[in-house]
C-alpha cells in the first residue's frame, strides 16, 4: 500500500472533532520518519530499567531530545493548529507499548480528571500515533463518541497489576453503544479531547501495539505547576503566550 501523508485538515473533519470528541486521520509523518522513530523507541524499550513495563514510559521527551523532532514537527504543528489554533504549548507526551500477548489494560477514563488540579482551562488535545499497527486484536484505543460533553462520570478503583492507571468510569455511567475502535495502520494517527472517555484492552495478540501520544494545549491555558506531584516543563512550540506570564516554558531543546 502507498504511504501518503496528509497535512490539510478540512472544515468538515474540525467539526467531527468538535461534536464527536475524536477523529482518525491519515499519516503525518514519511514512511522513513516513521521508522526512524520506530528505531528509536525500540532501543528505549530494549534499555528500560529492571521491572519498568513498556506502557510506562511517560515524559520521554525530558530525557529524549531526539523526540522533539517529531513533537515540532511543521507538520504536527499545521495540523494541530487547526484544532486548537496557532499559539500552541507542548503539554506532554507518553509511550504506551504492549508486548504482545502481555499489554497491560487501559481502563475507561478521561484525561481531564487526571490533569484536573494542573490545567485551567481543561483544554487538551492529544494525538495518538500508531508506531505500530494498532487494531482490536492487539489492543486499539477506543472511544466513547460524544462523551466530552461528559464532566460528571462517577470513578471506581481499578486494580494496578493488570491497568495502566487506577481508576475507571464506573459501567453505569458508560454508553457502550457509543464505543468506536480507533483501528490504524502504521503511522496513522487519531486525536482525541481531554474529556473523550476512553480505553483499551490488553494485547491478545502476537504484535506488538506501540503508540505514541503527544498532547497540545492553546495557550491560554494555565500550568499551576505547584499542583503537580513531579517537575514537569512545559514547551510553546508556536505563536505566543497568551496567559499574561503565568506560566512559565521551557526552552525547546537541540534535537
Ligand atoms: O494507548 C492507549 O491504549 C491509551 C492512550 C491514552 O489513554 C491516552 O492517550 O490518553
């Protein structure tokens, strides 16, 4: 199959967005871009510490610069743009790879309780990259459609050897007939908002499913890093500040 790449984001597909509170998309990167980055995170999971799950490793880019090639990418950033507009901050980023026959569940959530305490307004977007196919078999993500409109959802405890994170929407509170699997093919992506509830199940398969999620936020939105239970930077990749010096950036780095 021909590897095209798609930068232009119809008027339409920012509506899907903005009603449904996700959408798939094409391919941004090159197909050697692509593998690049594939190269690179397998020698970062083949060096993880002892005992550390390749679901987890959260922030890389602080230790990565390498990353911020693709997390600054003019073509991220032109596509990003049309969703949350042109004066952007790089909020985080995170590698989510299940082994196969072993990938940890993730359960029903919404990015915004996590980050509750940290973002005013609660205004994030993140772009979920398949590094690797990612499909039902071995574990896509899976969104709730519709469900951003949602900031009431009742949270249970979930158990932490099997879930990436510790609690869940509780069933009563999820409309499972408005599930969606978000299938990709490698390198193709899909974006979801900060209040999208959503998933994924353990990788039954034999493939590896690796992602890469990069979050976005405009900025107008605060940091109160003082909330935040680690350092952590923040990036204005494009355009200007727009909360009157609240929040501190950091620089963007060599890469
Ligand atoms: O990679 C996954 O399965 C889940 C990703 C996720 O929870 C997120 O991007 O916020």
């Amino acid at each position: 199959m021909s590897w095209e790449t798609q930068t232009t984001v119809s008027e339409e597909q920012v509506q899907f967005y903005k009603e449904n509170g996700y959408i798939t998309f094409g391919r941004i990167f090159t197909e050697p871009e692509l593998d690049e980055l594939r190269d690179y995170v397998d020698v970062m999971i083949e060096n993880l510490p002892e005992g550390r799950r390749p679901e987890q490793m959260d922030v890389p880019h602080f230790e990565h610069p390498y990353l911020f090639k693709y997390l600054t990418h003019p073509n991220v950033l032109k596509v990003i743009e049309r969703f949350i507009g042109p004066d952007i901050v790089l909020w985080s980023s995170h590698f989510i790879s299940k082994r196969e026959k072993d990938g940890m569940e993730v359960p029903w959530h919404q990015d915004g309780v996590y980050w509750g305490k940290m973002l005013e307004p609660m205004h994030v977007i993140t772009m979920w990259l398949a590094v690797d196919e990612s499909k039902i078999e071995n574990g896509c993500m899976r969104v709730i459609s519709g469900s951003h409109n949602l900031r009431d959802r009742r949270y249970e405890k979930v158990d932490r050897d099997n879930n990436l994170f510790g609690s869940e929407v509780v069933e009563a509170d999820l409309d499972g007939t408005k599930a969606v699997n978000l299938e990709l093919e490698v390198g193709e992506c899909h974006f979801h908002d900060a209040w999208t509830i959503h998933n994924s199940s353990p990788n039954a398969s034999q493939k590896r499913r690796c992602g890469y999620t990069m979050r976005y936020m405009p900025a107008n939105v605060q940091f109160h890093g003082a909330n935040w239970r680690r350092t952590h930077n923040i990036y204005l990749v494009q355009g200007v500040d727009r909360t009157d010096g609240y929040n501190t950036y950091e620089s963007v780095p060599e890469f």
